[in-house]
C-alpha cells in the first residue's frame, strides 16, 4: 500500500503573460515523468484583466491543460483552433515542435471572472521526443466521470473506479481528478511500479498506513505525516494500492507515471536530453525550422 514519503509546499509564481499559478517547489527534479504542476488561480479578474500566454514554443514533451472555471482560446502551428470550458482537458503532445498560444477566450475577456485549472508537463521518453506532434481533447460532457460512496472522479488519464479514459498517452499515465466528501474513502489501484503523487488544492485528505511498513530512518529520518492539506504535494511510495480518507470536503489530483531514468536538459519550453538537443531547438526556432 503507498504512503506519503515526502510532502512538497507550493509556491505562488507569475507565469506566461502575468498569471497566478501554485507551483510546488522543485517540481521538475521530484518526479518522473511530471516536469511541471501549475494550479491557475483561482483568480478573479474584472473585464479584459485576464492573461494567458500569447504565442510561445514547446519541444521534447507534452502540455495538459485542464480548466476548472473561466473560459480560454487556444490556437497552434499545426492549425489546431478552440476553447476550453470548464471541465474540458487538452492533452497537447508538442513532440518535435509546436508554436502556440493559450489565452483567455475573447468572451470572457468581456464579462472577466474567475479562472481556475491545472496544467501539467509530462515528459516523453528519448525515442519520442521528436515524434510528430498531436492534440487530442475531453470535453467536459465526453470525459468519463463516476460518482459513488461520496466520491467524485473525472479519469482524464488512467482508470478509476472502473472507469477509463479515451486519452492515448505515450507513456502509461494516471490523472484523476477526485472530489471528496467528508469520511468518503477511495481505494485507487495503481501499477506497483509507477510514480505517484497527489496534489491537494481544497480541504484536507489522509493517505491510509495499513500494513505500513515501518520508515526507512536512512533515508527520511523521521515519519511523514500521512495528512495532506490544501496546496501540498505528496510524493507516494511505491505500491499497487492507494487508500485515501477525506478528513473534510476535498479536492485533489493523482498523477501517476513511469520512472524515465534519462538525462533531462531542460530550459524554458524546451525539455530534451542533451544541451545539444536544447541549442538545436533553439536554433531551429530562430531559423523558422521548428515546425513544418
Ligand atoms: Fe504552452
């Protein structure tokens, strides 16, 4: 059964043109293969206040946009065009190349409102890095959700409580977005050898200790409290199963993926393998050879 083994605090940053994001510290060097978790506000902004990021590149892994409140406009090099509502999830592999722009929807822009969503970067393997590029979309009304026993779950990647996901990932991935109410449980059955970790953004969850094994004192010390609040991350164990209490009304993430054991070089929106690889992404950007 998974544990807490490392709880990780979030930061408050500006991202792309000016936004709020909560950015757990370090996240990049935590855990494989999820190089990037931004929580959007929530933010509140009056008419034609709301940022996004105008037109910017990615190579070497994927962007998953996940929108909770507000409404943005996306548009990419590849000629792909459209809106995210609330609930709506768009899983952009940028692969070799990708030029695009996410900003606020031209109808919020003139009502403004509350923003709220994740986006999240996982990683590809070496031999993807430079597959051609793709884009798939979950509408709110098409992506499987279930509801029992006080628990509420959207599977944007993954299974979930007999419930899967129609997103092709290129690796095996898990993303589910789970609503808790006070005392529900939820016993999530992850591959023993994935990653995991979950990001708690409202209330406060306990992560089951049954059969726990007793806390290697080399490597952590001292015990990890199994509690996670609002704006913690919790790095998982290894382990087939996952146990989750909800001490209160709760709202969370679980991620799940694939350790990639390779070198990462990353800087800005490129994340490859090598420096090398990186300068030739800029290079290539410069010369107007990043996409074709
Ligand atoms: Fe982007």
């Amino acid at each position: 059964m998974r544990k807490v083994i490392q709880i990780v605090p979030t930061q408050s940053v500006l991202e792309g043109g000016g936004f709020k994001v909560r950015r757990p510290y370090s996240m990049g060097r935590l855990l494989s293969p999820f190089l990037l978790l931004d929580e959007m506000g929530p933010n509140v902004t009056g008419p034609g206040e709301a940022v996004g990021a105008p037109w910017h590149p990615h190579r070497g892994f994927e962007t998953v946009t996940y929108l909770l409140d507000g409404k943005m406009q996306h548009e990419d090099s590849a000629g792909n065009k459209g809106e995210l509502n609330p609930g709506d999830v768009q899983w952009m592999t940028a692969g070799r190349g990708i030029i695009h722009s996410e900003l606020p929807h031209e109808e919020f822009q003139k009502t403004g409102g509350r923003t709220h969503g994740f986006q999240i970067w996982v990683n590809l393997p070496k031999e993807h890095k430079m597959m051609e590029p793709r884009y798939q979309e979950l509408s709110a009304s098409e992506s499987p959700t279930i509801e029992r026993d006080g628990v509420w779950a959207r599977v944007i990647a993954g299974e979930c409580m007999g419930v899967s996901s129609s997103i092709n990932t290129v690796i095996p991935i898990s993303l589910i977005h789970v609503k808790m109410e006070e005392n529900a449980e939820l016993t999530q059955k992850l591959d023993s050898q994935l990653n995991s970790m979950i990001y708690v953004f409202s209330g406060k969850v306990t992560i089951y200790k049954e059969n726990r094994v007793k806390e290697n004192p080399k490597i952590f010390g001292f015990g990890i409290k199994q509690e996670l609040d609002d704006g913690e991350l919790g790095i998982l164990s290894k382990g087939n199963e996952l146990k989750i209490r909800s001490n209160e009304n709760s709202e969370f993430l679980i991620l799940a993926g694939p350790e990639l054991d390779e070198p990462i070089a990353r800087y800005g929106p490129f994340v490859m393998n090598t420096r090398e690889e990186v300068e030739q992404a800029f290079l290539d950007y410069q010369n107007g050879t990043f996409v074709s």
